[in-house]
C-alpha cells in the first residue's frame, strides 16, 4: 500500500493544457477516475505510471518525489483497455513477464501466477497464446499481469472496456473484493458510471483536464456539484426542468403543471431567478388525483430499460419527464396520470451549472 500525491500538475501536447490539477490518493484506496472521453483520464495514469513526463508539478508516491524516476522503477502496476498483450507469449509468460524483470527464482514465478491466476480463474488457460483466448480471458490475463508482482499502487485502465456485459458485471462484483485482498492503492478509469459507483472509495470527476468534484459515490450521485456531473450518473438519467421558483408562505416553491413543488432549504435568494431543478427518477412515484401536490401529467410511452426495469416517458405541460418502475407489474397506461415528486430528493442548480 502507499499513497499517491499530484501536486500541481500541468500537462501540455501541443500548446494544449490537457491536465491541471492536484490529486491526493490515501494509503489502501481505490479512486476512480470518472469522466467524459478526452477528460485526460488516461494521461493521468500515464504520468503516475512514468510513461509520460508533467510540464509541470510533482508526482510523489509513498511520500517520495518520483517525477524524474523511470517506469519501471516506480513498483506500479497498470493493466490497460486493449490488454496490450504480448501475442507470441502464452498467457503464463504474459503475467511472468511482469516479474522477471526483478530476478525472482523460477519456483516463486511460477507460484506467483498460478496464485493470481486462480484467484482470476484463468490457471486452465495458461499454456494459450492471445489468440486462442476469449476477450474476458485476455482481460483476466492483463489484470493478472499487473496484479502478480503485488505492487503497492495499481494502475487500471478502464479495464472491463472490451468484455462483454455478463463478465463486466460478475467482474464488476468480483473485483472490489480481489482489489481489498490485494491491499494495494488503486486508480481505476472508468466511462460506466456503475462501475465507478461499485469500484470507488472515492469517485474523482473529471472534465476537460481539470478535477471538478471529488467525493464518495453517495456524495457524488445525491449532492453533484454541477448540472453536467448530476447527468453522468443514472439510467434513466437525471430529469433537468427549467423554473424560476417563486415566494410561498412556507419558503420557495416551483411550479411543475400548475402545482406548488416545495424547494426545502431555499428562501427568497433564489426567487425569481432562472434556475435548473433536477429530479432523479426514482424520487418520482404515481398517486392519485387527490393527493395532495399531486402533479397533472400525460403518460407517452414505455421502453423497457433492461430485464426489472420500465422507462416512462411523460410529459407536463409539454416538459419531458422520465421515471422507472418494476418491470411485470401493472402500471400507468398511456393518458392522464399523477406524479409526487419527492421534495427533500430535489436538486436545484443555477443556469452557469452550479449546485445552489
Ligand atoms: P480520457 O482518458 O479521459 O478519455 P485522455 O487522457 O486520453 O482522455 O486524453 C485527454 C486529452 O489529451 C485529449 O484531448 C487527447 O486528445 C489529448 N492527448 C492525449 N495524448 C496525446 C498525445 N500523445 N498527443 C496529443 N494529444 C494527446
């Protein structure tokens, strides 16, 4: 185990700042690194793991300055989304090749893949070659690769990018606990915001080179501090209604179909303002037209999301909203339907997209 400090570090291709920012990572965590493509994701793994030089700032691993070390001797571990395999090895050398740099005996080379190989259930595939491997076995041989040496920081590159939907979600599940029994610190990317919510100790969000909220999953899916971080994460999305909340007796309110839509914490700093309200589709239930607050909608259509899970799709007063309920289980047919929306669950953000 050993932490991770980026301090002030700027990144430049071609006049282009393309990573600016400070990052510290504690001893034993697992960070993921989340964020839209061309965030600079993959140019922060490669300037922690040696392989490109920062324009500017420092990279300390464990409490030492490892700006001006080389790759190979900075005990880093990385496993890359196109596996880079080597193709003429088998996938026994594959892994070995990360430790014979380090002149082990051939007995403990051979223990030290067997084990991890087990542990990733790919020892019966040790004597194929890359091409005579599934997509999920040479992703399982790259992890295992950066795994064998134990190495204190660990480096993963979106890694379940190329398998397919099954094994990404048994290794979704499986890798957490591989990763704690490993105890090393680990930088994981990735594009899946599941995985990062499965993954993550912490998520660090990032856009156009730059750290923009760093935090727990929880912190990040119900406090996002900005309007495009609130999108990333769900499925269905986020729902973004524009209002301009108005005085009530009792604090703030919007307006959504002609009915008062209570916004808890906020006073007269926000009225009349143009604002954008978000509300996740599972802070939305149906209810009857006598409920109290019940919100008039029109029920359009219904997609299904995946095997327990409908979307619906409804509008109000022309404005687009979705929610999810069980799949199999009656629901709202298409026409006049009501809406509660959970109050307290409710994010409101100003129009530059930060949270208020
Ligand atoms: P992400 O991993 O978040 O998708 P990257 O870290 O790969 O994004 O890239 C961040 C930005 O840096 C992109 O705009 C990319 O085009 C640019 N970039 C990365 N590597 C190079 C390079 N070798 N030369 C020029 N630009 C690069």
């Amino acid at each position: 185990m050993t932490t991770l400090q980026l301090k002030n570090i700027v990144k430049r291709y071609k006049g282009q700042t393309v990573l600016d920012l400070s990052l510290d990572v504690a001893d034993g965590e697992r960070l993921v690194l989340f964020g839209p493509s061309g965030a600079g994701k993959t140019v922060l793994l490669r300037l922690v793991a040696g392989v490109i030089d920062p324009d500017e700032g420092r990279v300390l691993i464990g409490g030492e300055d490892m700006t001006d070390v080389d790759a190979e001797h900075r005990g880093v571990g990385m496993a890359f989304q196109n596996f880079a395999l080597f193709p003429h090895m088998s996938a026994f050398d594959n892994i070995a090749s990360a430790l014979t740099a380090r002149r082990f005996s051939k007995e403990a080379i051979a223990a030290g893949v067997e084990k991890v190989a087990r542990l990733l259930k790919i020892d019966h595939v040790l004597s194929h070659h890359p091409k005579a491997l599934s997509n999920g076995q040479k992703q399982r041989t790259a992890l295992a690769r950066a795994l064998v040496g134990s190495p204190p920081l660990l480096l993963l590159d979106d890694p379940l990018r190329n398998v397919d939907a099954k094994l990404r979600f048994e290794m979704r599940l499986e890798l957490p606990r591989l990763l704690a029994a490993q105890g090393a610190t680990v930088i994981y990317v990735t594009q899946d915001y599941k995985e990062a919510m499965a993954l993550g100790d912490r998520i660090a969000v990032m856009f156009e080179g730059q750290l923009r909220q760093i935090g727990t999953p929880a912190d990040i899916y119900d406090t996002p501090a900005e309007l495009e971080i609130a999108r990333l994460f769900g499925d269905p999305t986020i729902n973004l209604l524009d209002v301009v909340p108005q005085r009530g007796p009792d604090g703030a309110f919007a307006e959504l179909s002609g009915v008062r839509l209570r916004l808890p914490g906020f006073g007269p700093e926000i009225v009349g303002r143009a604002c954008v309200l978000g509300v996740r589709p599972e802070n939305i239930t149906f209810t009857e037209a006598s409920a109290v607050g019940a919100i008039p909608v029109t029920v359009e259509a219904e997609t299904p999301l995946n095997e327990k899970t409908v979307t619906l799709t409804l509008t109000a007063r022309r404005r687009e909203i979705l929610v999810s309920r069980p799949a199999g289980m009656p629901g709202p047919q298409a026409g006049p339907a009501h809406l509660a929306v959970n109050s307290r669950a409710t994010l409101l953000f100003d129009k530059g997209s930060g949270r208020l």
